[in-house]
C-alpha cells in the first residue's frame, strides 16, 4: 500500500518504521523543516539538545523497546537526580519520601497525610475509574486541605492554568502511578532515535518531506484513493492515510462540520527558554515552582543529570510554561518575556544575572498538552475517522496516562497492528 502519514513526530516516525518493515511504502508529511515534533532538538555545544526537557521513566517499556530496537540500548542510562520545590520565598528538597516529610511548608500530620495519598495513588491500579472526579476534590479530600493547597494545586495551576479546577483526577493519577524516581535519558541526546527512525523509513525506501504542511485531506470515493494537500499546493494520492497531527488540524484538513466534536478538544500551548548558561541556577534537575506569582511553571536544569561537559561545558536550564494560546506569555516576543522572567530566576537564586547567560533558545508550540476534564474517555475521538481510508491517531487520545513519548511509541504500533495489519488494508 501507499501511506501517507501526516505529521513527523515521536507517532508518525514509528508508525513509518512499523509500516516499512511491512513493506508498504510510506511518505511522511511534516510540516516544520525538522524532525521530532515537540521532542524535536536543537543542537548546544555540539549536542543534540531537545527544545523541551525530556526524559523517560523505568516504566515506559514501549519506548524502551524501540530504544533498543534502533541500537541505541547502550545509551540509555537511568539516572537518580534530584527534585525541589520552590514555595514561600524557598527551595525545598522533595526528591526522597524522607525530604517530603521534612516538607515544613505544611504541618507534620498533613505531611503524613500527603505522603498517604501518594502511596494509595501508586497502590490504585484501575485509575480510570478516578475519571468522574476532579483531582482538586479528590486530593483535598485525602491529602488534606493544607496539603492540596501547596503542593498539588499550584502544579495543576501551572499546568492547566485557569482550567485547574477541571482537570479529571485520572490524569493526576497517572502521573503519581506511572512515573518512577529512576529518570531515564539517551547519551547524547533522544534525536538519534528520531534519526534512526528516519535512516531506517529512507533505507526502505520511505520518503520524508519537511516543510509540508498539509491542509487538506479528502476521499471522495470510499473504496478510492485518499488525496492529500499542502499549503504549497502540492498534491499527493495514497491508498490510506494515518494522521498524527492535533484534532482540530485534523478537523479542518478533512473539513470537519462546525459541530464535529473533533474541534472541541482543548489543548494549552508550550513555551520554553533553553538558557546556556556559565555556570548553575539551581541545586536541582527538577524544580516546581508552587508560587502562584510566578509567570513559569518549571525550571529544570538538564545538567545536574547529564554533565556539562556534553554541552560544550555549558550548564542548561530549561524554563518551561503550558498556557493559553492568547495568554501573554505565550504572546510576547521572547526577548522581552526573558527580561521579564530574570527577577523571577533571581528569587530562586539571589546572584542570578542575565549575564550568566552565553545564550539562549526559545521554543513554542500550539497544541502541546490536552485539557483532560472529568469524562474525557467519552470524548476521545476514534482512531476510525469519517474516510474510510484515514485513520487518526494523536496525542489527544491518549488516556488515562500524561502523554508522552512513550505512548506516542505505544499507540503508533497499537494503530499500525489494528488498522493496517488486518481486514486487507482497510480500517476495520
Ligand atoms: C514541555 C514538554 C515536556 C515534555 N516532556 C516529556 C518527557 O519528559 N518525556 C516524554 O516522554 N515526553 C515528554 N513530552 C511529550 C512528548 O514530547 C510528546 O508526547 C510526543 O513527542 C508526542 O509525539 P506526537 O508525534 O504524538 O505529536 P507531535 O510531537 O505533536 O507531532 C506531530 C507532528 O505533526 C506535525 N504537524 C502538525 N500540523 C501539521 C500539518 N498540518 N501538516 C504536516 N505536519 C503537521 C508537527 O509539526 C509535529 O511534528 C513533553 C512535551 C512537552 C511540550
């Protein structure tokens, strides 16, 4: 067969590789002039650097496999680093169970209650049925109020925003039940498993073209060919298509009616500064940020994992955001946005100087985290669209675990088993 995939990232590019070991011929579609989507890298020092912080967990054994798959096995070491949290004018350490009940922000039996509710988080194994429930309500009521307050509701604020509230505790669920302290991360970067999967998808014959951005595509026949357009004008006909790309792009390249539910899904953008700095910021990899005051979420500096001396002797620190698409920190131009984020950088560390920093990157992206509200599994979409020869399969459907690219790994051969391996190269 003749697939087109829509969209070069972690899903499209192991979809492509899956689909070429099956000897179907396959061209991919990817808008940006790169490879990887939101795991895209940049290069720093020489080495490939992911524009967002990435790593991967001692659970995530899809990714893991296609890790090992490509060769790059050897390069994949777990590392132990270290957690903090910044609340109330100071940076607390929160990597160990021992340094959470240290936590003195809340009382000693809030503290007690707390680490409970994480244990029962990580004892419950069908977390889907927590789906109704709004995770506000349901850590309130057993971590406790106090402990709610500090430490879950300022993480939900800063990822979700104004929609805090809303968010189902499925998903917080999964973040407590499938996330390890083990922190995995591929030496020298994880674009060599984007390449590998590119060299790979070529070597059998695979087309990849950048900087196509696809905006139509139709079937006018339902047992004809699937004819794709980009913005450029070019065209291209395949036998089936699988899409990868947000639900609302999908919607409008299919001309979706105004009440397909495919357009309501909600979505925050990313933005996130990559600094290269002269020396560290934090004494963390990972830093929350549970000041409501604060404009950015995270900071995590990449080099208390990975040694400084793999960026050129540079120490990285990533500032990292999700908001609205019309939220000013998504809008302003990135220049001033640092100018305005330094007195924060200072109150995590009181010499910080923008002088530190040799340079900076900045990376923004659209649709990077879906909205996960009570009753989201009713409105995920099929995989099976309207054509019967497209099939979608996009980050939104992910749940109820955090997406990731482990389940883009996951849910990319899960659809190339179900809908191109069987029934004779039609959905089925
Ligand atoms: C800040 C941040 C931190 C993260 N941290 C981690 C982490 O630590 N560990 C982890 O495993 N995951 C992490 N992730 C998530 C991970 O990056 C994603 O889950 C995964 O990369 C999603 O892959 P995807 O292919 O499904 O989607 P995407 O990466 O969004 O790929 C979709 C592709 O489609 C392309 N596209 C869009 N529109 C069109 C069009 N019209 N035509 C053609 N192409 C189009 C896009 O350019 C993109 O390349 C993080 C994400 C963010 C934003």
């Amino acid at each position: 067969m003749r697939v087109g995939i829509v969209g070069a990232g972690a899903t499209g590019l192991t979809a492509g590789f899956e689909l070429v070991k099956d000897g179907h011929e396959v061209t991919l579609l990817e808008a940006e002039p790169e490879l990887g989507g939101l795991a895209a890298s940049i290069s720093v020092g020489g080495t490939p650097l992911e524009r967002y912080y990435h790593h991967v967990f001692a659970g995530d054994t899809a990714m893991i496999s296609l890790i090992e798959e490509l060769g790059l096995g050897p390069r994949l070491r777990f590392h132990s680093p270290t957690t903090g949290i910044f609340y109330d004018g100071r940076l607390h350490d929160f990597t160990s169970p021992l340094q959470m009940l240290r936590f003195t922000p809340i009382p000693l039996l809030d503290r007690l209650r707390f680490g409970m509710s994480s244990v029962l988080l990580k004892l419950i194994r069908d977390g889907e049925r927590l789906g109704d429930r709004r995770a506000i309500e349901w850590t309130r009521r057993w971590a406790g109020r106090r402990a709610s307050e500090v430490i879950w509701e300022p993480l939900l604020a800063g990822k979700f925003g104004d929609r805090a509230d809303e968010v189902s505790m499925a998903w917080l669920w999964a973040r407590v039940n499938c996330r390890t302290f083990k922190l995995g991360y591929v030496d020298g970067g994880f674009d060599q498993v984007y390449t590998r999967l590119a060299e790979r998808i070529s070597a059998a014959g695979g087309k990849i073209e950048l900087g196509a951005r696809v905006d139509g595509i139709r079937q006018a026949d339902p047992a004809g060919p699937v004819e794709v357009t980009t913005r450029e004008g070019t065209r291209y006909s395949f036998d089936r298509v699988l899409a990868t790309v947000p639900q609302s792009t999908f919607a409008k390249a299919i001309g979706a009616e105004p009440d397909d539910p495919l357009w309501a899904a909600g979505y925050l953008g990313a933005t996130c500064f990559i600094l290269e700095l002269d020396r560290s910021v934090i004494p963390y990899y990972w830093l929350n940020v549970n000041d409501p005051d604060f404009p950015f979420l995270a900071v995590v500096e990449h080099t208390r994992m990975i040694p400084p001396s793999e960026y050129g002797g540079r120490h990285i620190l990533y500032v990292g955001n999700y908001v609205p698409r019309d939220d000013w920190r998504y809008t302003t131009a990135p220049e001033r946005l640092l100018e305005r984020f330094a007195p924060y950088l200072r109150r995590l560390n009181p010499d910080f100087e923008l002088s530190w920093v040799r340079r900076w990157h900045y990376s923004r992206a659209p649709f990077a985290q879906p909205i996960v509200t009570p009753g989201y599994r009713d409105r995920i979409p099929a995989h099976r669209t309207p054509l019967p020869g497209v099939v979608l399969a996009t980050m939104s459907q992910i749940y109820p675990q955090d997406r990731g690219q482990n389940y883009a790994v996951q849910m990319a051969r899960d659809v190339v088993h179900r809908y191109f391996r069987r029934s004779g190269g039609r959905p089925d």
